[in-house]
C-alpha cells in the first residue's frame, strides 16, 4: 500500500485522478488520446523543506488535500499496480478547496 512511502524534505506522494474517458458529446477516447492527469489526491507529505539557515519550513499541504500539479512535474512510480507521482511541493500550482459555507444573515423579529 502506498501508505507505507514518506516522501523527504519537501516531496509529495499523490494519487493522480483519471479523468472519464468521454467527451462531452458522448464519445469515449482511447487510452492513447487521454491528457495526462494534473489532478490528484495528496497520500503522503514529507516534513518541509530546510531553509538555508537551518530553520525547517513545513509543508503547506495535507493528506487528503487535492491538488492541481504541474502536467510533467514530478516522478511517476508503481506501487502495488497503483500509479502514484512523487512532487516536490513547487511543482504543485493549487490547492482545491472545499466551497465556502454561505452563513445566512437573518434578523429575528419578536413580536410585542
């Protein structure tokens, strides 16, 4: 399992997200016609990088985070027939986030 690599200093273990073989209009691509992957889901991270003064600089990311990484960043591994990437944390342009939960803003009246 994939959970057993800890990647070093500041290098990322991902899970690349496929995305559906099918275009919008219904037609489905082979294998060779298919983008490579720029999304994935973060597995593992190391525990930053060391600045030149020595000072450790943690990782901005977490496990479980999805990510939007560079098209040929990183280096591409198998693990137990899973194909996994190893980034280091520059090559990695955004993060997504979860929607923003709109707060509503109603009064309470009371009556007299």
């Amino acid at each position: 399992m994939a959970a057993k690599l800890q990647p070093l200093a500041d290098r990322v273990l991902v899970k690349p997200i496929e995305k559906e073989g099918k275009t919008k209009s219904g037609i489905y691509l082979p294998d060779t016609a298919k983008e490579k992957p720029q999304e994935g889901k973060v597995l593992a991270v190391g525990p930053g990088k060391i600045s030149d003064d020595g000072k450790l600089i943690p990782m901005v990311l977490k496990v479980g985070d999805t990510v939007i990484y560079s098209k040929y960043g990183g280096t591409e591994i198998k693990v137990d027939d899973e194909d996994l990437i190893i980034l280091r944390e520059s090559d990695i342009l955004a993060k997504k986030g979860e929607p923003e939960k709109k707060t509503s803003k109603t009064a309470i009246h009371r009556s007299k």
